[in-house]
C-alpha cells in the first residue's frame, strides 16, 4: 500500500531509543543485553523501513517487537529474579525524587521480581500508559489474559512492596535505637 | 485494598517507571552496527554478482567450446564424405576406362 510518511532512521532512533531500551531493561533487568536488543530491535526496524506506515505504527512496531525480542532473550538466557535485581539497583536515570522514595525506588526492582507475563502487562501499563485493549494487541494476548495479569501483576507488587516497606521501617527503626 | 490506597499504589509505580535515558553508547553502537552490516550486504551482493558473472562466462565459453566442437565434427565428417564422394567418383571412372578398353580388345579379337 502507498504511504506518503518518509521515515527517517536516524530521527525514529532518536525518538524511541529511550522507550525501547526501558522496555528492554525492565523486562530483562540487564543493562547490556536492554542495550543489545534495543540495537537488534531497531535494526530489524531499518529492515522493514519500507513497510513502515505513520510515525504511531512505527512506535507500535518498535513496542511490540520489543517486548517480544526481550522475551526471547529471557527464554534464552533464563535470567533470575536476583540477577536483575542486583542489575537495576545502581539506579542509572533515577530521578533525585525518586531516590528519596523508599518504595519508589525499589518498584522497579519489585517488578523484575514478578513472573514474566504479569511484568509485561505491568510495564505496559505503567511505563507506556497502555489500555488492556492496547496491551493485549501488542503482546498478541487475550484481553481477558491481560486483565487477569495486571490484577495478579498489581497484587502481587503490593505485597512486596508492603514487605519490603515493613523491612525498611524496621531497620530504619533498629538503626535510629528504637 | 482501598480505593485511594490503590491509586496512589498505582500513581508510584507509574512515577517509579518512568522511561529511562538510553546509554550515549546505544545510539552510537547502533549506528557502527548498522554501516557495518550495510557494508557486509554491499560486500556479499558484490561478491554474489562476481561468482555469477564468473559462472556465466564459464558457462559461456563450456557453451562456446561445444559449439565449436560440434561444428568442427561436423565439418570433418563432410570432409570425410567428400573424400569418399570422390574417390568413389574416380573408382568409377577407372572402372569405365577398364570396361571401354575391354569392350575395345573383345572387338579387336572378334575382328
């Protein structure tokens, strides 16, 4: 089909590198390999440039291929729960706010943490401000899957946070003498 | 879990996953990545349109070279021919020479 929209590599690398690679981190947990699948994904992108209609169908091309080349990374790597967590703590790109929030800094380890399904539904959701409908389109799911996955996802995020904000009340508390 | 408690669970999360900046280096990893391959595929296509082309002439002079052959088998055998054709012509020729002289001395002998 004919498209009058030019796409520009360079430009849509520039516009999407941060959420590609976010998507990739958060999903994998490893810097290097977000950064190798973030290149592997917009390259295959140069590949199928051509087919590329509208700059929003780029963006969903690059959400979707994304979250499916992380996930075939992890198949392939079979990377932990505490590999990631130990990965992501440096808190490379952490806003200052960010860092004086006990909970908020440690959702996005908490996240690394949940099975993979529930993670992508999350990320999704969260990172890229998704609608089910939405998520379900991109990672190929029912929508009742998602929906189920995101409930899961949220509950079991909560009690780890909870857990972990009990911990550090606790430790904050036993180094203050309390 | 309340309804307020879940919103402001849900309003961290979002602020704790905000997008983070790529690295510097991905972007220009990236783009080494890509010249490179591009300079492969260029380096693979050239080196393709070389063996075909090399395999065409080869072909072309296997072809060359039968056809040659061909004519030239074909241009002795006619050469071949002719040679019979003509000693078959002078055979004959002797052979009308013999029976002229023999009809001549059989007549010589009657008279």
């Amino acid at each position: 089909m004919a498209h009058s929209w030019q796409p520009d590599f360079e430009q849509l690398v520039d516009e999407h590198q941060s959420m590609v690679y976010s998507l990739a981190l958060r999903m994998t947990g490893d810097r290097g390999l977000a950064e190798e699948i973030a290149q592997d994904v917009f390259l295959e992108l140069d590949r199928h440039l051509a087919r590329i209609e509208s700059p929003l169908h780029a963006l969903h091309w690059l959400r979707r291929v994304a979250m499916s080349r992380s996930a075939d990374a992890l198949r392939r790597r079979k990377v932990r729960g505490m590999d990631l967590w130990v990965e992501l703590s440096d808190g490379h790109g952490a806003s200052a706010e960010e860092r004086e929030s006990p909970v908020g800094v440690r959702l996005e380890q908490l996240l690394t943490t949940l099975p993979q399904p529930l993670r992508a539904a999350l990320l999704l959701r969260y990172q890229e401000d998704l609608t089910p409908e939405e998520i379900a389109a991109t990672l190929d799911t029912p929508l009742a899957t998602v929906k189920s996955n995101l409930q899961r996802g949220l509950k079991l995020l909560r009690a780890k946070a909870a857990d972990y904000l009990k911990e550090y009340v606790r430790v904050k508390e036993q180094a203050r003498g309390v | 879990m309340d309804e307020i408690e879940r919103n402001q669970f849900e309003r961290e999360l979002t602020h704790s996953l905000e997008r983070r900046p790529a690295p510097p280096s991905l972007a220009r990893n990236l783009m080494e990545r890509r010249s490179r391959q591009r300079a492969e595929h260029l380096h693979f296509r050239r080196v393709l349109w070389q063996r075909l082309a090399a395999g065409m002439v080869l072909a072309s002079l296997l072809g060359g070279g039968f056809a040659w052959h061909h004519r030239e088998q074909q241009r002795k055998g006619e050469a071949a021919r002719q040679q019979v054709l003509t000693a078959l012509r002078i055979t004959s020729h002797a052979l009308n020479q013999m029976k002229t002289q023999l009809a001549e001395h059989d007549r010589d002998q009657q008279e």
